[in-house]
C-alpha cells in the first residue's frame, strides 16, 4: 500500500485508517456529489441538520478567511464547527467541533461508522472524510458551521449544502487546472459554483490578471443565474489606508495576527461575510477587533522558533515557514521579500520543495529576484513530489545565477550564512513535514 502525506498522520492507529481509505477508491480526485449524497442519505441527511453554514471557496486565502471568521465568532462567545483542508501535521486539525479540534477516538468511531455505512461502495476520500465531520457535526450543539471547499466548489463534496447562511470567495489563481480549467475564468465558473439563490456571496480582491481575463464577468453571470446577492471586493467594499468600508460601515483594522500585508484582504472578506449575517450571528465590533488579533493560521508566513532547524541556526539569523505554492502565492511571497528588504535587506536564502502538478517556473520567476541562494528539496514522505535535482534545473533556467543546492529536508540548513532570513516554501504538504519536526 502507497503511503502518501495527503492522508498521512502520526498516530499509528489513525495513520492505519486513513491510508485504508486513501486507496480505496482508484482516483483521488472525481467531482461528482452523487457518492457522498448517497452516503449521507444512509445517515438520515446530516447536510441537512448543521447551524448556519457559511461557506468558503477559491484558490488563495480560504484557510485565513476562515481562521478570522472563525476567531471573530468565537470573540463573541459563539460555538464554532469548522471543516478545512489539507491537515498540515494531525488529521484532527481538519475537523474542529464545537471550537475545539476532533479527538483522536471520536474521528476513529465517527470514520468507522462512515466507511460500514459505505458498504465497499465507491467513494473517494474526501468525500467519505467529508460525511465524517458532518455527522460529527449533527451531535454536537454549535452556534455556526464553516466550511472550506476542497477544490474547486460546484461539484465540491461541501457543496451539498442547499442553503447556507453566506458563502465567500477569495482570491482565483492557478491552481489544480487538471480538473478546474486552464484559464482564470474557468476555474471562477467552478469557485462560483457554491452560488446560492438569496444568499450573500462576498469575493475577494483580485490580481489585475484576473480582471482582465474576466473573472469578475463569471461571478457577475453566475450570482444572475443563481439568484445570490455578489458583494464584490473594491464595488461593494473596500480597504483604503488600513480603513475597511462596507456601506455604512466602517472600521479601522487593528494589528493582525496573521502576518502579511495580503491577510488585510482575506480579513475584509471575513469581515464583509459576518457583517451580511449580523441578524443571525450577532457579533460586536469588539469581538471583531478581538477575533482579528488572536486569529491562528499555521504555516502562512510563520516564524519558527523551535525545533532542530532553529536549533542548526546561528543565532542572528531567522527561519520562516509558507505553504504557497502557485502564482499568486508566490506574489503574496514575493510582496513580503520586498517589505523585508525595504526594512532592513538581510540576505535572504530560499528553501523550496514542491508536488507534481505545480507551475515551478512561474513560481520561482517571482520569489528568485529576492533570493542571495536556493536550496532545494524533495517533500518528505510524498509520492507526487518533484525531484530536488528537478527544481533546482528549472531555477536555472530561469536564469537564476547565484548559488543553487541540493538537499534533504534533514540538511537543509547548514548551506546558509550565519545571518539572515530563510524562508522554506512550495508545498502545504512540505510545511506539514517541517512542522512535524519543528512546531
């Protein structure tokens, strides 16, 4: 049996499961929502039964909007269910329960009574690790349910909801085009899939790519022909000098948790998003404040402070984790060197590992002219990823002249000067492997 970091965990006894579901099913990819309807049926429906849904899709940023919605409810003392994806280290991060992640017990009997329910029927497994978490959300009292669209949204195993209390869009970029489309304006028909009649869609700010390959044209179609309410980032609402504004609303950001000048977008989303439901989930724009100050989104510009690798640091010098991995996360990259070296311009060295599948050359084209050296890497424990040796030729080609190296993840370190930045990037999964050895 193949063992690959998409469904690896550290506890042996779920590590076993999930890996049993993993291959299950053939593909690991099929966006249809027939299985997981027919599965869901077998538990009476718990689509059906969740609180108040809001629902969140797009290629950058899904995650951090859902940590500030998530932060802001649970400021104004609400119960939250949250459903995310990719796990970083412990599947148990994917399912939190009534605002605390699922017990190692409870996702083994709840995953349990799923696959019997299935009966060796076909089902991916996201789809069949979807109906988990939605039954476990049924038997718990929560004040709100938020979930994050796998890939994609319109034939999304989270897009069976029929009526949500909001959805939300971020940012379209490039990404999973296999199954998405190769234009920006395909992949936003598929995102604009979770449309729903008389529901608030709020999207995000978009890259100038984006607009001008009509990506605002497919969610202006779409919110028509699904009857949703489309509150478009810059029309509708804005963020001008730390200052967010929503009609009548306005609120000056305090400093922001997550770090990144890009996070003041995806917070303008979270914030549009509860403004929109404020007769259902009353939030105060106290909590608000509070929840954007203690929002928690591992692996998205984060500073590691413990661990081996820290530990193999000299003492002037910093390590910083980030899981982008496509275009526009590479800009967002790109934007963060830049402030760095306005600041203070310490060298800065870059460490990358990617999966099969991704855009290297584009990525790399935007981070390279910020890097003093590339080390590059194989993920850990991953069948999809790209050979170091390959990584490190396409650096090259994009005419990348300083100094390129080629590593293990476990020898990643030593070739940096003894001052500066190094920033570890291209991969979730590679962030998720660090932060095993290293949170």
């Amino acid at each position: 049996m193949q063992k690959d970091s998409f469904a690896i965990d550290p506890d042996p006894r779920l590590d076993a499961v999930l890996q049993r579901l993993f291959n299950f099913y053939p593909v690991a990819i099929d966006l249809k929502t027939d299985r997981i309807l027919r599965l869901l049926a077998r538990f009476d429906n718990p689509h059906l039964k969740l609180p108040p849904v809001i629902h969140v899709a797009g290629t950058n940023g899904k995650g951090s909007v859902i940590a500030f919605i998530r932060a802001m409810c649970e400021a104004a003392g609400l119960k939250c269910h949250v459903l995310t994806s990719p796990h970083l280290v412990r599947f148990n991060e994917r399912i939190v329960v009534a605002s605390k992640d699922i017990e190692t017990e409870a996702l083994l009997k709840v995953l349990a009574r799923c696959e019997e329910a299935n009966a060796q029927e076909p089902i991916t497994f996201f789809e069949l690790t979807t109906v988990a978490p939605m039954l476990a959300f049924t038997e718990t009292p929560a004040d709100v349910c938020i979930l994050e669209t796998g890939m994609g949204g319109r034939f999304d195993a989270t897009n069976v909801v029929p009526q949500p209390l909001a959805t939300a869009i971020t940012m379209i970029s490039y990404d999973h085009m296999q199954y998405l489309g190769d234009t920006l304006a395909k992949i936003a028909f598929e995102k604009a899939g979770i449309m729903k009649r008389g529901v608030p869609c709020i999207t995000g700010y978009q890259t100038p790519q984006a607009i001008a390959e009509g990506v605002p044209d497919v969610f202006d179609a779409e919110a028509q022909k699904a009857g949703a309410q489309w509150l478009a980032a810059e029309r509708d609402w804005k963020i001008e000098n730390n200052i967010f504004t929503y009609g009548d609303f306005s609120f000056e950001f305090p400093p922001l948790a997550l770090k990144g000048a890009h996070q003041l977008e995806n917070a303008g989303v979270a914030l549009v998003t509860l403004h929109t439901v404020k007769d259902t989930l009353k939030i105060s724009e106290t909590a608000m404040r509070e929840g954007l100050q203690k929002a928690q989104w591992r692996g998205r510009l984060q500073k590691l402070t413990h661990g081996p690798l820290v530990n193999a640091l000299d003492g002037e010098s910093e390590l910083w984790l980030d899981g982008a991995h496509n275009d526009s996360g590479a800009a967002t990259l790109a934007a963060q060197f830049e402030k760095w070296k306005n600041e203070d311009d310490k060298p800065l060295h870059i460490i990358m590992g990617m999966v099969m599948g991704k855009e290297k050359e584009v990525f790399l084209r935007q981070v390279l002219p910020y890097a003093e050296t590339l080390t590059m890497i194989d993920v850990p424990e991953n069948s999809k990823s790209m050979k170091a040796a390959e990584l490190a030729d396409a650096a090259k080609q994009c005419d990348f002249t300083k100094p390129v190296y080629v590593r293990t993840a476990e020898d990643c370190i030593g070739v940096h000067n003894k001052k500066g930045r190094i920033m570890i990037c291209g991969s979730l999964y590679l962030a998720g492997a660090i932060l095993r050895d290293n949170a």
